[in-house]
DNA sequence: AAGCATTAAGTTACCCGTAACGTTAGGCCC
DNA sequence: GGGCCTAACGTTACGGGTAACTTAATGCTT
C-alpha cells in the first residue's frame, strides 16, 4: 500500500522550501536569482540548499512549458571517420560553453535510423537538432517541420534547407580535385569509394570529379563502390580490386584520405612508383598527413570549425538573433607529394 | 490576457483523445498497448494519432515518477584522440540498439568541467552515467552517490569504483612496454606525453613504464611533460625538445601513437635511423599503423569493445541484471617495426 | 493620519501523462 | 429478476517547477 508513486530520489524544491519555512514559489524565485526577495530569505534559502544537497529538476522546469530545454540533438554518421568526430568536437565544445548539452545520435549512413533517431528526440523536446547530410526520409522530414525546432543541416551545402544549413559544396571540391589531376597530366582515372543506399556527399564528389575530368580530356576509367565502410582497409582492398581488373589507371581518387592511405600502402606493396607511376588523391586531410613522409594529395575542410559554426548559428537562433540561413564553410585543394606536380 | 502558457507546439494526449472523442487515459491506454479498450477504440485512437501527428512527451512521463528516462551521460575528455572516439561509438552504437541516447560531455581532462557537466546533467535525470576517469571532484563524488543512478566508470580499471568499472591496468601496461624495450638493448629512454592538473592513465602508464625500465637496468634518462595537446605536432616538438637536450637517448615511449607519429617523422627528418639509432613506441595502437609501411611498435587496446563493454554493464544494471563490478579489458603488446627486434 | 507606491512574500492554476480508483453497461447464473 | 462479475472506459490526483495573480507589510508623501 505505503505510497509507490513518491519514489523520486532527489531533493524536491518543496522540501528546500519547507525546510527554510517559506513557500515553493519564494524558493523558486532565489534559485533563479529572480529578485522579490529580502537578503536574509536568500541567504536563508541558499544554505537549505547546500545542506539538502537540492539539484534543481530541469525536467520539471522545461515541463512546466515556459523555458526550452538545453539539449541538442546532434545526428552524426559515424565516429570511426575521424572527419565527422572532429566535427562533433566543435560542436559539443561551443555548445557546452552556452550551457548546452549534446544528445548523440549515430545514423550509420541510414535514413532510417536517422527518422527513429529523430523520433525520439524530438519526443524529449529539445531546444534544436543539428542534421549531417540534407537527405532526410519523408515522415522525417514531416516531423522536423512539425516540430517547430530549430533546425541546423550540416556537411552538404543546402541552398534550401529546413531551416539553416552550413557545409560545403561537394560536386565543386569534387570538380576541382578532377581538374587539378587532368591538369597534372593524368589520363586514366580511377575512384574508389563505398556506396550507401541514399545519394549522399561523397557521390556528389564523384560526379563534379567526373565532369571535371571528361571536361578537361581525360578519362574516368574504372569507379569502384564497395558495401563497406570507408576505412583504411577499404582503401587497400579497394585498390587491389581496381587494378586487377587490368585496365590502366595511372591515378585513383579516393572518398576520404583513410582509404587514400589505404591505397597508397597497397600501391607501395605492388612496387609501384608514386607520383610518377601512379598518382593518389585522397579528401579531408586527415591531421596526421601533415607529419607523415609524404603529403598525401587532399582536399583540406575546416571540420572543427564547422562544427563550431553549426553550434553558433543553433545558438543564435535559440537567441532569436538574425541569422543567415546558409553558410559556406568552402574547401582548399592540398597539392600534397602523391600527385605529380602541375607544370 | 489570451492564454500565453499555452504554447507548446506539440500534439498533446488530450487533442488526440478529444478528436477521438474518448478520455486521456484511454487514449494512453492504447498507446502503451497496455489493453482494457475494444479494438474499435484502438483503431479510432490510432487514426487519430496519425492525423494529429502526435508524439508523445517524454518529459511528462519521466517526470509522472513512473519510468526512467532513457539517457545516458557519457563524458570523454577529448574527441581529437581516435582512441575516446572508438570508445565513443562502442559505447553510442551498444546503447542506441537498446533504445537508449547518449548525452555527450567533452570534460577536456578537467575535473572542474567534469563537475559542472555532472551537475548540468543529473538536472536531467538520467538512466546512468558512463564517466571516463577514475578521478572526479570532492563535490562530483558526493553527487553521484547521492543521484543514485548507475555509474560505470571507464579506461581506468578500478577496484573500488563507485559502482561499475570496465577497463585496463595502465600501470601494468607501462611496465610491460618498459621490460619489452630494456629487453630489446635499448639503455637510456625518453618519454615523450602531455601533464594535466590530476594523475591519470598517462601518468600510471609513465610510472609502470618507469618502474620496468629501472628494474631492467635501464635509466629513464628524460621525461618531458608538454603542457598542450596530445597530437602530432606535440609529439614532433616534444622529441625535437628531448632530443634537445644533449642527453643520449637511444629509445622515446610516448604517451599515445599520434604523438609518436610525429616523434617519428621528427627523427626521420633529422636523418636518425630508426630503430637502430633510435626506437620509438607508442601506445594505443591506432588503425592507421596497420597500412602505414613501418609498423608502430605499441600497445593495442580494444577501444570500441571496451565501449560495448561499458555500454552492456549500463544496460545489465538498468535492467536490474546481476553486474559484476568490475571487468578488465586487457591489452596487447604489438612489437612493430620502430624498435629493434628482441633476439 | 490618510493615501499611495513599493517590496516581499503567498496562492492558485497549469504543463502532460499515468497510477489508482470509480463507474457504467452488459452478460451470465441460479 | 436480483446478485455478481467483468470489460471498457471515465475521474481524480499527482509529480516539480513557474506564470500570473493576490495579499501583507513597509516606506514615503502631503
């Protein structure tokens, strides 16, 4: 019989209230430095507090409906890209620093998880979600508008986004890459990458990469997409496949620097000479290109800074700030030692 | 005058029970599944639900006492080391699968910000904590012990840990890292890592590694403790700073394999012979080191496991499973390429 | 001293979903 | 046909905090 329901093990604002012998709200008000109050009622109440050890309930607060929660919901698609983690550090920093949380969710490249992911934090109610990639199922799509949330699209450039969006345009970087390697000189191009069930950025690369390299003389030769994850592994076994199927190819760009480090360590078994035998190029200059031997040949994306750009433009918007709808975050092509030089 | 409370945006309950023209509790009822309505009320109800687009508040039902929440805060320092990355999406992709959310806290290796995230974050009523660290503020302790919430504390294995604890000796595996290089001839070591304000992993992997170089009849000839970040560039300088020095040092132990890239790559540049003029050891074995051409001699730890592992003793302990208190994830010694051979 | 403004509280209602309990209508049995 | 049972649904109260309103006490003015 006794009370099953009074269960909850912390502190409630009534029992600091009691405890200082004035009413809920007048405790209410001290907590939240509201003012309406004498010194001695505050002080009185502060030291109740300490004594009970009281945390206030932010559940109960962001219940009641007035204030927004602090969290924000953050998709990523996976974290063994050290691109995307990067990414998620700039974010959840300048988050943290405004007294905001990050509530992760990993979409491992799938819509689907994405639209259960976003189910269930929207149920919490957070103060805004932050999306990688512009591709959203349809029911997804409904609920985020529904919602009313703040909404930040990040990675790909969006021109029309649900709300706000910053990235970068991955057909241009893709584009540019092919006409940096035909101008070098390569003729037979080669892509090695791995293909989701969706169009996402890295296939927006591809194409600017194909359009550039048939614009400017060569030719793609051989596109490799492997069900797999674009890991160094990948890259390796990637590699092989490509150039077992005997074509020629006297370059390969790569969807992201792993699988480029991947396949530059598969070209280096095969006694192959790099830049002059064969050229790689990789995407998103991993940090730990700038202290190997050789420069891999890449595309350089300010990740953490994105992130952080993400977070400010959320936090602007939860400050009902004007802010601009997209953002460029732009690319710069790295030359790198893979790839022979331009003349 | 006009109702100003009354704005939040959602779908509630009693709109959908309205529509259907039954009661908030049956409408709840049939939400939950949990019968007591006939199926003509179900289906009306269900209707209803996807004309109105409802989602369902969790707040109010966590706040009702009833269920538990179902975040979980999980605090890493840092996201810039691949190695809490991987343990990141162990921990993220174990506890999703189980219908849980990850709260993200980067503490940034400071018991300060540890203890406002804590704060900030049992606000929330969690389900459970997974903390990095064993260390944690006088004030951090008293909460988390208070809460009451499942804890399980990672990296460091701990065999009086607050509640639950998976990870590794680090002690055991500094030590085993020094026995292995006085045994491979080298005499006069270095250590190369970064210092914080509080002992950690590092410092007990420093002082096993210390210990098993003495006991070896080597000397720890330098140690260097940058005060910076633990990456690349770090460990380039920190060896150009060691090597500096005058002392002869013919083997350098870093704190982690990024670090140790760039130590490599700085005796690479000054024309030292590795590993027969110099050794280099790091420690974490990062994926990379598998498709690099010179193998990393280092010590491998299974990051993502260790993350599933955590992730598992939260879920077994929600679900009022028995929990062994403690679980060590082991270590393996990978004797690469960049120390000599021991014959 | 009466009138009015200001400060420092207290009271009430509400947010949304659910536990506990109450009610109604119909079926069944003897 | 009266008593009893059960399925199906309604009513009430509650949780922790806060907005809006009310009340009480104090200070100040003329």
């Amino acid at each position: 019989m006794a009370g099953k329901r009074h269960k909850t093990n912390g502190v409630s604002l009534r029992e600091v209230a009691k405890a200082a012998g004035v009413s809920k709200m007048t405790a209410s008000r001290v907590l939240r430095a509201e003012g309406g109050y004498s010194d001695k009622t505050r002080d009185l109440v502060m030291r109740k507090v300490d004594e009970l050890g009281y945390l206030p309930n932010r559940l109960a607060t962001v219940f009641a409906g007035d204030s927004a929660s602090t969290f924000v919901g953050v998709s990523i698609p996976e974290l063994g890209n050290e691109v995307f983690s990067q990414v998620l550090e700039g974010i959840d920093r300048k988050l943290g620093a405004f007294g905001h949380q990050t509530v992760l969710g990993l979409t491992q490249h799938t819509q689907e998880a994405e639209e259960e992911w976003i189910k269930t934090v929207l149920s919490w109610k957070p103060a805004g979600l932050i999306l990688t990639g512009r591709y959203h199922s349809i029911r997804a799509t409904e609920m985020l508008r529904a919602s009313g949330v703040p909404i930040v699209e990040i990675w790909d450039l969006n021109s029309s986004p649900l709300d706000m969006s910053v990235g970068l345009n991955h057909f241009d970087s893709g584009f540019d890459m092919g006409r940096y390697l035909t101008s070098a000189g390569y003729q037979a191009l080669g892509y090695v990458g791995t293909s989701h069930d969706t169009a996402n950025a890295a296939t927006a690369r591809l194409e600017g990469f194909c359009k550039a390299v048939e614009g400017g003389g060569g030719t793609v030769a051989k596109q490799l997409c492997l069900h797999d994850m674009a890991t160094y592994y990948t890259g390796f076994y990637g590699t092989e496949q490509l150039l077992a199927a005997g074509e020629p190819i006297d370059c390969i760009f790569y969807q992201n620097d792993a699988m480029a480090f991947g396949g530059l360590q598969y070209v280096y078994s095969k006694g192959l000479c790099v830049p002059q035998e064969i050229g790689i190029a990789g995407w998103g200059d991993l940090p730990i290109t700038s202290v190997l031997p050789m420069r891999m040949t890449s595309m350089h994306v300010p990740h953490f800074k994105l992130g952080q750009v993400a977070a400010e433009m959320m936090l602007a918007s939860l400050q009902c700030e004007p802010v601009e709808r997209t953002r460029d975050i732009g690319f710069k092509l790295i030359p790198g030692s893979t790839v022979r030089q331009t003349c």
